[in-house]
C-alpha cells in the first residue's frame, strides 16, 4: 500500500512517542491488521491482552464496547478510539433500564452479558461472555436457567451445545451477520463441493447448522490455518479472510462476507489523527466502572 506509507511511518513514529500500543480487532482491514497494530485478535484476546498493556496510551482499532472494555481494565490509561460512531448493532439492542427490567422478572437467574453492549449494560449484570467463552462461561455458572443477552442467535447457539441449561435470551443481532441464509451456504456448497464453510455464532442457528464448523474470529482463523482446507468460506465479516490470505496462498477463500461498517470506520488516517490530538478518549464514570470492571473480571477468570 505505497500511497499509505506515510501514515504508517507517522503512527510507528507517534507509538513511540506517546509510549503507545494498537490494539486491532480481526476484522480490520489488511493495511491496519498487518502494519501498525501491536496486538490482533478477537474481543476476547483483545480484552485479555488489556490488563497486560505495558503503555500509557491504547489506541482501539475496533468497534467502541471495545474501546470501553479496554478502559474498564486500564483506568490508569488514555484510552482513544479514533472514530467515535464505531458503534455496534448489539450494543444498541439493550440498555441499563432494560437489564433491570429482565432481573425483575427473573429474579435469581444470572445474567450473561456479551461484551458487544455498552459499560452501563454490563454494570447491571452478572458476569460477560465473548463468542469465545460463551459455553464455558454459562457452564461455569452451574445454574439450571440463564440469560444470556442481547445476542439472540449466540443464545440460540449455545443452547445448543448446553442442553442442560434453560437459555433466555433477548431479540438482539449482529446487522452483518444476520444477513447470511441456509441458502447462503447451499448455494457455496453447490457451486464448490468440498468446500469448508465456517460461521460466526452471531449467524443464525439454522446458518450455523449448516456450516462446518463455528466458533469466534479467532477460533475461525484458528480452524483455518490448523486444518489448511483447499477451499473456505468464513461466514462473517470480510476483512477476516483478506487478513490471512495472503499469507496462504494454498487456501482459496471464497465469498459470501458481509462488511461491518462499524469496523470500517477505522482508516490509517483516523488513527494517526489520534496518535497525533490524542482523540477520542474513551472514559467510564468510576462507580459505573467498577461494576461493569467486575463483570468483565468474572468473565476472565473462567477457564477455557
Ligand atoms: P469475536 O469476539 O468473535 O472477535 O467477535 C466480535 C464481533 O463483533 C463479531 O461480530
Ligand atoms: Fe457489532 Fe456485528 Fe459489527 Fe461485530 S460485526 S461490531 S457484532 S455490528
């Protein structure tokens, strides 16, 4: 990407200046993924690798639960998020009124949040869960029904691979992947027999029924490059397969993906603006902080 040299010169060069990391989620675009960012993964490895951040300064190369969770973790730290409208279609499915209004009904059932919702929705819950964690986290929780929210189609999901467990749930989705259709895949499938098809938990169950595998951004990318099949589709967003392609050139990565256009609002430009104005800081009010903190904290310690 010659025409974005000079961005990435000036944000390796503003790293060091402001004593600052870039944290980039999977599904950034190639020109982030591989040049400037010091740690890449899903939310869950993102959310990991927050709490060991040696900077003063994390810039968030993804959506802005994302962002906040890395605050939540760090408050000693500036946290930026270069473009303030990466917001997510699940966060803004459910608010803080909302979770109250669910724990009055129910009351006694614990309340997994996925991390893809905002900090003041995370405070009003028992503990978080990622796409990476989701099974072991309501398993962790040894309780005979659980809310699992805002996600409808992760909830679903799960509950398929923990019967044992009453699974409540909202009507929340992903706007990118419950676009895909059964007929997404048959369609793959018929026009490439043997092809691999791996989906995100965020597609809906009878989308994930049909794949062959499925799992969070990086247990997809993981399932990849271990089993290195001839031909896959990633049925999620489509920087995940461009990310790694390149790479690999022995494995054909075919279409459908949709695009997050909450993802795409990160640019070179944007995040060297703000190395550059250190914008938009990203903060949480501390008492609300704390809470939301302990949610995810609980989160962490489930072994996986
Ligand atoms: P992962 O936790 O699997 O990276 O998913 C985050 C996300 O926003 C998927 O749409
Ligand atoms: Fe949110 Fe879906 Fe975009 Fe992920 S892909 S950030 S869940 S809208």
């Amino acid at each position: 990407w010659p025409a974005l040299a000079d961005d990435v010169a000036a944000i390796l060069e503003l790293k060091k200046t402001r004593n600052a990391v870039i944290l980039a989620h999977n599904y950034q675009a190639p020109e982030i993924f591989h040049t400037v960012a010091d740690i890449v993964g899903d939310s869950l490895a993102l959310a990991r690798e927050a709490v060991t951040v040696d900077a003063d300064v994390i810039v968030l190369a993804g959506v802005h639960f994302m962002a906040e969770t890395a605050k939540l973790l760090n408050p000693g730290k500036t946290v930026l998020i270069p473009d303030t409208r990466a917001g997510c279609s699940l966060a803004d499915s459910i608010t803080a009124a909302d979770v109250r209004g669910l724990r009055a009904k129910y009351p006694g059932v614990p309340i997994v949040t996925y991390v893809n919702t905002s900090a003041a929705v995370k405070a009003e819950s028992d503990l978080c869960c990622t796409s990476g964690n989701a099974v072991e986290v309501v398993r962790s929780l040894n309780a005979p029904r659980v809310l699992m929210i805002p996600d409808e189609f992760l909830a679903q999901n799960v509950q398929a691979m923990v019967p044992e467990v009453e699974i409540l749930t909202w009507a929340g989705h992903c706007e990118v992947h419950e676009q895909f259709t059964p007929a997404d895949i048959r369609e793959v499938r018929e026009s490439y027999p043997g092809v691999t098809v791996i989906t995100h938990p965020e597609c809906p169950p009878e989308v994930v029924a049909e794949a062959d595998f499925s799992g969070s951004t990086a247990m997809m990318m993981n399932f990849v490059l271990e089993k290195r099949p001839k031909q896959v589709v990633l049925v999620t967003e489509c920087s995940m397969g461009d990310n790694i392609a390149a790479a690999n050139p022995d494995i054909e990565f075919i279409k459908p993906c949709n695009l997050c256009p909450h993802m795409k609002r990160m640019s070179l430009k944007n995040i060297r603006h703000a190395l550059e104005t250190m914008t938009h800081e990203v903060t949480v009010e501390p008492e609300l902080a704390e809470r939301a903190r302990m949610a995810v904290e609980r989160m962490l310690a489930v072994r996986t």
